[in-house]
C-alpha cells in the first residue's frame, strides 16, 4: 500500500489499461467533433474552424494517450485500487465487502474493438461507481468473476 | 395486475383540502409574478390559460389519484397501489422498514390529518408516502408496522435525553441568520415596488415633511447605504430567528437501545424514529457567535438523500459541548483524542497563491472595465495571507480509537466524527499544484456523503495520506471481519 502513491504516474506494479482504449477514445471524441461541427454557420470556414480543428486534433492524439498512461488499476486481496486523471489524479480504494453489485458494459464502439468496462457500484455517494474502462471483453468477466466470488465468500 | 380487494383502504377524503390549497397558493404566486407595469395581453392569457388547465385538468386528475391510491398494512407488510397511467403495487416488507416518520403540517393539524413517510434503506422508488391519513390512523400504522414480528421491540424511553425548553429554543433563534428568506423577502419587496404598491420616493417626501428627517440626510448616500445594510442584516437575523423558532420550538430527542426517536416543530410537527444503522457520521457545526458563547449543534449525516436537509438530520441544534458528548457516544461509541495532526505547511503557500491569484486577475479586470482605483484592491492580498494561514491552524485530524476525526474551516467550523465501518471508498486526490508541492487530499466516502457536504482531509503531506489510509483499510478489514456484514 505504501508504494502505491510512489506508484503514480510510473509503469510497474499496476496493471495497465490495454491500449486498445487509445484506438477507442478517439473515435468517440472524433464522433462528438463531427455532430458538434456537422450544423452551424456560426464559424466560417476559415481561420476559426481551423484553429478549432488543429486543437481537436491535437486534443484527439493527445487527451486519450495521456489518459490511457495514467489508468491503473489493480484487484488485491481484499480491495480493488484505481488510479485515474490527467490534471486532478484521483486514487480510488474500494474495500470489496462494499461493492453492492458488478456490471460489465459494452457500448457499440467498444463492442467493435471487443473491450469492456467494469463498473463497480458500492453503497456510497461519492465514488457510488468505479468505473475501470477498456478492458478486454474476458478480462473484465474474469475480474467480474473473482471480485463475484470475494463477495460471495464473505457472506457466506 | 389484480385489483385491489375491499379490505384496502384510501386516503383521507380531506386530502383534497391540502391539493386545493396547493393550487391556490400556486395560483396566487403566478398571478402575482405576472401582474406588472408591463403587464400585457399576453402574461394575462398565460395567466387565465394556466387557472383553466388547474381547473380542468389537474382536478380531475387529483380526484382519479385519489381513487386509485388504496394502502393496505399488515405487521409483516405495507401494500400501496397507485398510479393513474402507470399503476403500480408496491410491497414494503416490515423488516426493511426503517423508519415509519409522521408529519403535521399547520393545515393538517386543523384538519386532523397527517402524512407518514415509511423510510427504508433503499432509495426514494423503495419508499411508500401516504398524504394524507386521519390522525388516528397514522398512529395506527405507526404502531401495526412497529411491533411487526422483525423489528425489535425497544422498552420505551422514561424520560427525554435532550429537549429545549423554550427559553433555550429563544436564546438559539438569536444565534441564527436565514439569508434565502431575506433574498425572498427583497423580491417580494421589488416586485411590489415595480407594482408601484411602495413608493420609497414618496415615503422619505413624507418623512421629510413630517420633520422626521431633513431634505439633506435623505440625500447623503453613505448614510442611505449603511441603513439599507443595517435593514439588510436585521431582516436575515429576524427571519433567521422566527424559522428556527418554529422549527425547533418544543425539540425532544429521546434514546432506545436501537432507536433515536425525535419530535418538534411549531405549525409542522415532525415526529419520527431513526435506526443506529441509518447514522453514517456526527458531524458538529459552529458558527463564530454561537463559538463565542460555547454553543454547538450535532447533526447526524444520515443513509439515503432523501431524509433532512442534504442528508443532515439535527440531533442537538444547539447545546453546550458536553452535553454532546453526552449524547452522541450513546449513539456509536467514540472518545475524543488527547492530540490531532496538521495537514501540510505547505497548505499556506498553496492557498495563498491561490487565493493572490483571484484578486490579482479581478483587479486587473476592474482596471480594465472600472478605472486605476481599483488597484486599491491589492491592498487585500497580505489579508489573503492570513486567511490561509487560519484554515492551516484550524485544520487537523486524528484516527484514535476506530473513529476518524476531523476538523475543518476557519468560521462555521466543521468537526467530523466518522466511525470505520462506515467506510464505503477512500479516495486520495491530488491535483497538479498539489502533486508539486507533495501534498494531497484524502476524501472519505460514507453511504450518506452529501455532494455539498462531506468529509475530507485538504492538503496533507503524502506520507501521511498513505500511512493513514493503510491504516483505515486494515481498521475497516479487521472490524468487517469481526461482524460479516453491518448493513443487514
């Protein structure tokens, strides 16, 4: 636990999110660019839009990667850890006789590139879901399914 | 779904006295706010548009409620039907109740009439609501689905733990500002002038020819100033003092070895039990005055949204300190800890860079738009300084004893008290300058933790963030160990 803080920010211990989410998030930003652009005249096609576009752009390349170096999560023993943010790096622990219940989502994109995110609901108000995103599809029912067979034990 | 059988009972037939009243005070809002200098064609008919679509529609649709809502309860379970498109059934078990809560407004306690609320654990969808019920019929219910067979049967209270005569209820009114019924009252108050109701023009003409005042005084704007300030503050303070009388005048909390059971209220009367298991954290609040006098209220972060004010329900709104300490190891045991750990120095340096950089960008932008006075304002940055280094000193915390312990802000002082199995989720957070500087914050999620209100350590220093929050874990895992589950 105590390396996990000096953990921040480096590659080790954790495990990675699969990059397979660097080739999601782009398309979903590149989705919302193209409806966001799809109907004005507000801009003209000039200088604006392609200020605009070169910032998306780089927006595009940049956000997701940066994103994707800074996921972390990891299943212990008795807890499952998070670790999450670009500017605000946020560590979630949740203690896994807290988790209330398990999802495993998959949205169209995220079907088509076979990944899933595991969404862990606890009781609480703040962090009520923990999402950990970009998972391979069996990576994230084997997850469901050992962090399934923790809860199950201990109430038991 | 099958219908209802004949032993289902309704609603109190004056129910509809309540939504004829609501609609009536609708109306004569709407009505208000439309009438005007300006009033045209157009506000007039929305105006008319709106009493037909009261009349005609919601009416009828009050009357097809009202016919379709029947309630059955039993000691095992509490049946409601309801809805007019989508009909629903709903069955409460009596163990998951955890609270049946009665509620008397001024009209239902002339017309005898009550609401109960049958609180579980869940969300708003799991609970049931009946408004309106006879008096008598609320208690009824209250009894039925209180000594069901899975509730267990507390001995009831000899005598009140805590109550507030009315003199102590008077002497907290003092201690109490409402800012949101001064804001109401100052629209209400504009909204009369733009009627031309008030004439304030006109008054000091009056007062002036009356020889109250003279011509020049009514014109020296620094004195016109600090008097409309002086009314300002002494509006809030009265509507502060009159909301706190009438809602906890006759306050009575009492203690079961399972249940906290309140009663208060002067036209709404609330009366309802609260489970040990609902209560998620103490949390104790000051205000500079009420500290000055050694005042302070308890409040009890409670389960679900719904209840109380942001998920706050007040315990003790104002008593002496060791009268808390009194009461609220009742509750969950706790004992205070001889000594508390500041956050990080650092903390100074952060927020006073942070707070410098407000003022410096809105002075430069009153330069801009205003004129080179506004470079006055600098003259706030060393007082920016000391603000940072308050909240430094007024913030520490402590983990003694399975309870975690924190203090927090410089004028209305928060003191949390979060007992361990409480713990839903720890959060650690540390945003880029925080990172920097080596510092970050810790953020405790408990089952009741408002969006607005929750409990959280500011700027530690990282070492310590990690050792407390290892230490928290193995607390939480070896206290969970010992009970398998606190939440049945």
């Amino acid at each position: 636990m105590i390396q996990l803080l000096a953990l921040i920010g480096e590659d080790g211990e954790l495990n990675t999110i699969p990059p397979n989410l660097g080739a999601v998030l782009p398309v979903t930003l590149t989705v919302d660019i193209i409806l966001f652009f799809s109907n004005n005249n507000f801009f003209p096609p000039g200088l604006r839009t392609g200020i605009l576009l070169v910032l998306s752009l780089s927006w595009i390349l940049v956000i997701p990667r940066l994103r994707y170096h800074y996921w972390r999560y990891e299943l212990r023993d008795k807890d499952l850890c998070a670790i999450r943010g670009i500017y605000n790096r946020v560590h979630t622990i949740v203690p896994l006789r807290r988790i209330q219940h398990l999802d495993v989502e998959q949205d169209l994109i995220e079907e088509n590139f076979n990944i899933a995110r595991l969404v862990v609901h606890t009781a609480g108000t703040r962090s009520t879901d923990v999402v950990v995103p970009g998972l391979p599809y069996d990576e994230a029912v084997r997850l469901r399914d050992t962090v399934r067979e923790f809860i199950g034990q201990s109430i038991d | 779904m099958e219908a209802p059988s004949e032993q289902f009972l309704r609603l109190h037939p004056l129910t509809f006295v309540h939504s004829v009243f609501l609609s009536i005070v609708a109306f004569a809002y709407s009505w208000l706010t439309s009438l005007g200098p300006e009033t045209t064609q157009f506000s007039s008919t929305a105006t008319l548009i709106f009493a037909i679509i009261t009349i005609v529609i919601a009416g009828p649709f009050a009357i097809a409620k009202f016919i379709r809502f029947r309630y059955y309860a039993t000691s095992d379970e509490l049946i409601i039907y309801y809805g007019v498109f989508k009909r629903v059934r709903r069955n409460i078990p009596a163990e998951r109740i955890q609270n049946v809560a009665i509620k008397r407004n001024l009209l239902s306690r002339i017309l005898g009439t009550a609401s109960v609320r049958i609180e579980t654990a869940g969300t708003d969808q799991t609970e049931g609501n009946l408004s309106y019920v006879g008096a008598r019929e609320a208690q009824r219910l209250k009894d039925l689905l209180r000594t069901s067979k899975n509730t267990v049967n507390d001995p009831p209270p000899d005598q009140s733990i805590f109550s507030m005569p009315l003199r102590r209820v008077l002497v907290s009114s003092l201690y109490q500002f409402s800012h949101k019924i001064t804001l109401i009252l100052f629209t209400i108050f504009f909204q009369l002038l733009s009627l031309e109701i008030i004439d304030v023009r006109a008054t000091i003409d009056y007062l002036v020819e009356r020889g109250y005042f003279q011509e020049t005084v009514s014109n020296h704007w620094p004195l016109i100033t600090s008097l409309s300030i002086i009314l300002t503050v002494m509006t809030g303070w009265g509507a502060g003092f009159i909301q706190n009388l009438i809602r906890f005048y006759n306050f009575k909390i009492e203690l079961t070895p399972t249940k906290i059971q309140r009663r208060f209220g002067l036209f709404t009367l609330q009366e309802g039990s609260l489970s040990y298991k609902r209560v998620q954290s103490f949390l104790i609040r000051s205000n500079p005055v009420m500290r000055f006098r050694r005042w302070y209220r308890l409040e009890l972060q409670t389960l679900g949204l719904q209840s109380g004010e942001q998920g706050f329900q007040p315990a003790m709104p104002f008593a002496r300190w060791s009268e808390i300490l009194d009461l609220a190891p009742k509750i969950r045991p706790f004992t205070l800890p001889e000594s508390y750990t500041s956050v990080s120095l650092r903390t100074i340096q952060r927020y006073s860079i942070r707070y410098s950089w407000v003022i410096i960008v809105s002075v430069a932008l009153f330069c801009l738009i205003w004129s080179t006075n506004a470079l006055w304002g600098l003259l706030i940055l060393p007082i920016v300084f000391l603000i940072a280094l308050l909240q430094y000193q007024r913030h520490h915390w402590a983990f003694y004893d399975e309870n975690l312990f924190i203090h927090r802000r410089i004028l209305s002082q928060q003191f949390w008290i979060i007992p361990v199995e409480r713990f839903q989720a720890f959060e650690i957070t540390s945003s880029f300058f925080q990172r920097r500087l080596g510092l970050c914050t810790l953020i405790v999620d408990t089952a009741g933790a408002g969006t607005m209100r929750y409990p959280r350590i500011i700027d530690m220093r990282r070492g310590d963030a990690e050792r407390l929050t290892e230490d928290l874990n193995l607390a939480f895992q070896r206290l969970e160990g010992k009970h398998s589950s606190s939440f049945d």
